[in-house]
C-alpha cells in the first residue's frame, strides 16, 4: 500500500473537524499523519485531547505536509496565505475549501509555482459520504491532482468541475446537510404528530432519506422515476405529493439553493 501523504489542516472549526473525523475514520490516516493548526486555545486543547492530533504553528504544519487543507474563514485567508510563503515549494499542494474565493487571488498572494485546488465539501466528511467538488489551478502537476482525489477520497466521492461551476455548488453541495437536515426534521415532527416518539421518527425520517439516496446514487435512476416507483394512481403517496405541491417545495428549494449560490459569490468579490 503507498504511504498516505502528510496533512496540515488549517482551521479546526466544523468543516476542518469534519475532514479529521474522516480521514482517522478512513483507516489509512492516523493522527501521526496529521497537524492541526488552530488560532483558539481551547480548541487545539480539544482537538489535542479528542484526536490525539499535534497542534502546531502555521510554518510548521505546512512544512511537515504533502498537502494543507486551508480550512479558515474568508476574511483571514491572507493572512495565512503571506504566513506560509517561506514553508511553500513547488512540490506540495494546498487544498482549500475557503467558501466563494477563487483561484485569481491565491495568485496574487503565492509564488507562481504554487499549485491550489478548490474544493467544495461538507460536514458529512465526517461519517465519508461527502460530495466534494474540486477544480484545481492551471499549474497543478497530475501527481499533484492525484494526491488531492487520493485525500478526498477517504471522505467521499470527488467531481472535478470548472471553477465557475464550484460557487453554484455551494449552494447545495456544501449548503445541502443543512437543507436534508429540515426535511428531515420536518418528516420526523410529522410522525411525533401521529403519535410516534421522537427517537423512533427521527431514525425511520433520516434512513428513508439515507435510503432513497443510496437508491439513486447506486441505481443511477432519476428521482422521478423512483418516485413513481412509490406513486399508485389515487393511492396514499399521490395524496402527500398533492400536498407538497401546494406548499410550493419544488420552488422553495431552487429558490434557496439559488439564494445560497448568490451568497456564496457576494463572498467572494468581498475576499478579493
């Protein structure tokens, strides 16, 4: 088996925590294969304390990695990015899931030679059924390239995109457990209103939403299909989907995606 490569994990908030969680899950990563570096004390306490993982300074961390996750917020990218110039050379990679910042100003702040994927990914790192969008710079190596979908692949499934497509994403890609996570709840508190307990609504809500997924995923059929799968004429399902209807969810949802993926760009042009 190839020796995994060596991670610095900038930011230890939910997103950087999520991609630890992951990666010690995956079984090819051990803490000894990770640094942490995290600006609040008490988190690197924690972090330290929980994963067993060494909190270092920035020029430490990316000296010792392969490959650094920057995984910070929007307004302290530049910070870091002039901290880590002097530990940067043309044969590591920098991953960044930095929300709306686009490749151009990672130019403007790094030696040329510098090569920076953007990804796209979200909090269901943690249990590596994410979906992560990546697009990496023009002077990323293929090796380069390769190592990223290695890393990320521990995480969930990897879709290269174009750059103009990852804002978009973020709408529903990086957006979306928050979005599942209504609707989930939503299904729950309706079988709470039937009479059934919270604990055991909440499990059938979230396995038939993890179920469905998996059918579509798996069976690459389209969800139109599935659902007339589930849809007799003037039976129950078609009953509920009336309702769904009338309360407008198709559009709530491409509205909210959409508002997100607005959001998401205002984001950027602010870090540039």
């Amino acid at each position: 088996m190839t020796k995994p490569a060596k991670i610095a994990v900038v930011g230890a908030g939910n997103m950087g925590e999520a991609i630890i969680i992951g990666l010690l899950k995956s079984g090819v990563y051990s803490p000894q294969d990770l640094r942490v570096v995290e600006a609040i004390e008490s988190r690197r306490k924690y972090i330290t304390e929980t994963y067993h993982i060494e909190c270092v300074d920035l020029k430490d961390a990316v000296t010792f990695a392969n490959a650094s996750i920057i995984a910070v917020e929007p307004r302290h990218l530049e910070e870091v990015l002039e901290q880590i110039k002097p530990a940067l050379t043309n044969v590591k990679v920098l991953i960044s899931i930095v929300a709306g910042v686009m490749l151009d100003t990672y130019r403007k702040h790094l030696p040329k030679d510098i090569a920076v994927v953007r990804v796209i990914p979200n909090v269901t790192c943690m249990v590596r059924e994410a979906m992560i969008g990546i697009c990496p710079s023009a002077n990323t190596t293929k090796e380069q390239l390769e190592t990223v979908k290695s890393i990320l692949g521990q995480l969930g499934q990897v879709l290269l995109l174009d750059e103009k497509q990852l804002n978009s994403i973020t709408g529903f890609v990086g957006s979306g457990p928050a979005y599942v996570s209504v609707m989930i709840e939503a299904m729950a508190d309706a079988g709470v209103r039937l009479g059934i307990s919270k604990d055991k609504s909440l499990l059938m809500a979230a396995q038939t939403m993890l179920g469905t997924a998996k059918l579509v995923v798996e069976t690459k059929e389209h969800p139109a299909k599935i659902k007339d799968r589930v849809t007799t004429p003037g039976g129950i399902t078609a009953e509920g989907l009336l309702e769904l209807e009338k309360g407008g969810l198709r559009a709530t949802i491409i509205s909210a995606i959409s508002k997100a993926a607005e959001k998401t760009e205002a984001v950027g042009k602010q870090s540039r």
